[in-house]
C-alpha cells in the first residue's frame, strides 16, 4: 500500500476530507492533493500527517520484521511545523 492510499484509508476512517487534513498540517488543500496525486511526500511531511491524523509511522525490516516506530517528541506533538501555507 502506497503512503497516499494509507493516508486515503485513514481519512475515510476518520470522516475527513482531504481539506480538513490540509488544515491541520497548515499547508493548502491543492498542494496536500498533488501530494496525494504524485504519491509524493517527504519523510518530515509523514511524521507530520501521522501526527495530525492521531495515527503513528511505522518502519519495518523486510529482512528480519523487526519494526521501528517514527514519532516527534511529545513536546512538540500537535504543534504547527509550518509557519506559512
């Protein structure tokens, strides 16, 4: 499963739209949507959409299965990361 499916799935979950997550991780509808188009996010991006969805990022080895949770410090949890939109 791609990050924008994950992503699709969650939202749906939770009754968001894509406008509502937008928000929430403070950049605009249309660039979250080319995100979701081009299946194109940065890892900091990530963290910050698990964060604003209350889900959590998780790293797995293929090799061994041994799996590696991505989180912010609780200090910093919910906070804006972005000043601009």
């Amino acid at each position: 499963m791609s990050a924008a499916e994950a992503i699709k799935k969650i939202l749906k979950d939770k009754s968001l739209t894509q406008t509502e997550l937008a928000e929430k991780i403070h950049i605009t509808r249309q660039n979250l949507s080319n995100k979701m188009n081009r299946d194109n996010f940065s890892a900091l991006e990530l963290v910050e959409i698990a964060d604003a969805l209350e889900s959590e990022l998780l790293l797995r080895n293929k090799s061994n299965q041994n799996e590696y949770l991505i989180d912010y410090p609780e200090e910093i949890k919910g906070k804006p990361k972005r000043k601009n939109k």
